[in-house]
C-alpha cells in the first residue's frame, strides 16, 4: 500500500512510503519502507512549500505503483499552515480518486514520544507510559491533551485536546504523576511545562507516525474523517455586517 503522508501542524512535513496494511503478526511496530522524506520548518511558507515538496515525492519513485491514500494532519494547530496541507491532501485525493485520512497531530506527536520511550527503555516501558503532549498554539498558549499506548503503532487518548496555557499544561503534567512524560513543541518552546523533565518528540506533528497510526486504526474498521481540529477561531474574520453611520 502506497501512502503519501502531509503534516502542516506547524512547519511541513512530508513522507511517501509503502507499507503492508495488515497489522504484524507479532505485534511489532509496522515497518514503513520510505521512498521520499521531506520537510522544512518555516511555519509561515506552507503554501509555498507543499506543491515543491508533493512534486518532488511523487517523482521520488521509477516502480509505476499508484498512490493508494493520502494521510493528513488534522490539528489542533494554527489555522492557515493546517489549512494548507488539509487542502493539498484532499485535492491530490480528488484528483487520484482515492482516499484522504486523517489524524489528528496531537496523536502523532504521542506517538513519536511513545517510540522513543520504546527505543531507550524497551516496548513495556512504552505501553506502561503516560504522555503529556503540548504544542504550539500562538498567543503564548499550548495545544495540549494526555495518551498512552494503544499496540505498537497507535495511542489512546486520556484527555479531549484543548488550547490552554503553559501554566494550565504543567498543572496537568504534575496531576499525571512523577512518571508521566512531557512532549511536544510547546514543552520546548514553555520549558516550565516540563519542570525538568526530559521533553520527548519535540515536535507539532509526526508524517511517519501519523501514517501508522491510520495504518492501525483501518485495520480496526475506523473511519478518518479529515474535518479539521482548530479548537478556536482563525485570526482573520470576515465582517458579518456593515458598522452603522453615526447620526449627526
């Protein structure tokens, strides 16, 4: 199965790869064969960006095989990067006639932490862990929700994802316990999130976990639906109505 995987949560990133979608026999992680990785972190050249990089990916292969779906970022993340990459992917899925997926970034960014733990520590001490993602929100506030391992590829959610504060976050990270582990662009960015713990994928968004994660939710029958997650209002609004002149 061919996956071209899009995230724009916050700079962009973008992955083409094969993968069998079944999931492992031994309950190991998928293994994605990457045929093009690419990414840069100006998060205000998405537009910019995405056509060069889709159009260098798709070129990356010389086999002939088709793209089978298409995997996107669905946030919560800042409005027009998000926009940006939900757009690509759901017009390169029109235009291939096939599938768009999508995760949600949060999830991914979970992920990322949880392979890292597995990495260091081992596959029990990644499913025994708890994960407190936080990322860049602007306005000096966080995109924030808590996970911990679902299988070697996906996650669960313990919280509904939320934009707060980073003293909000790290009130949260303190009520999961000493063990609970901190991840996530905002954590960098807000160090007091973290109070000295090591931060783990310090990341908006994860193209190669996110594209697992849909792996292992197909398997089960999901639905991915690709509404967006934006959890508050663009900063641009369209006036609803002319201001009244004043009299006089």
């Amino acid at each position: 199965m061919r996956i071209l995987s899009i995230d724009s949560s916050l700079g962009t990133q973008l992955l083409l790869c094969d993968a069998d979608p079944g999931a492992p026999a031994d309950g190991a992680p998928r293994a994605l064969r990457i045929l093009s990785a690419q990414a840069q972190e100006d998060s205000r050249r998405h537009a910019e960006s995405l056509g060069p990089m889709l159009a260098a990916a798709l070129a990356a292969p010389d086999d002939g095989a088709p793209l089978d779906a298409v995997v996107v970022a669905t946030g919560p993340a800042p409005f027009t990067g998000l926009r940006a990459g939900l757009v690509t992917a759901r017009a390169l899925a029109r235009a291939r006639s096939i599938p768009a997926r999508g995760v949600p970034s949060l999830d991914a960014v979970a992920r990322q932490a949880l392979d890292e733990i597995a990495a260091e520590n081992g596959c029990e001490a990644a499913d025994a862990a708890t994960v407190l993602v936080a990322t860049d929100a602007r306005r000096k506030e966080v995109y924030c929700a808590a996970y911990r391992a679902r299988g070697a590829d996906d996650v669960e959610p313990l919280t509904a994802p939320a934009v707060t504060t980073p003293l909000a976050a790290a009130e949260r990270l303190a009520e999961l316990g000493p063990a609970a582990v901190p991840a996530g662009s905002g954590c960098v960015l807000y160090p007091e999130i973290a109070d000295g713990r090591p931060v783990l994928a310090p990341a908006s968004g994860s193209a190669r976990a996110q594209a697992r994660i849909a792996l292992a939710r197909l398997a089960r029958g999901e639905e991915l639906a690709t509404e967006p997650l934006y959890l508050r209002l663009a900063d641009a609004q369209v006036p609803t109505g002319r201001k009244r002149a004043l009299a006089g």
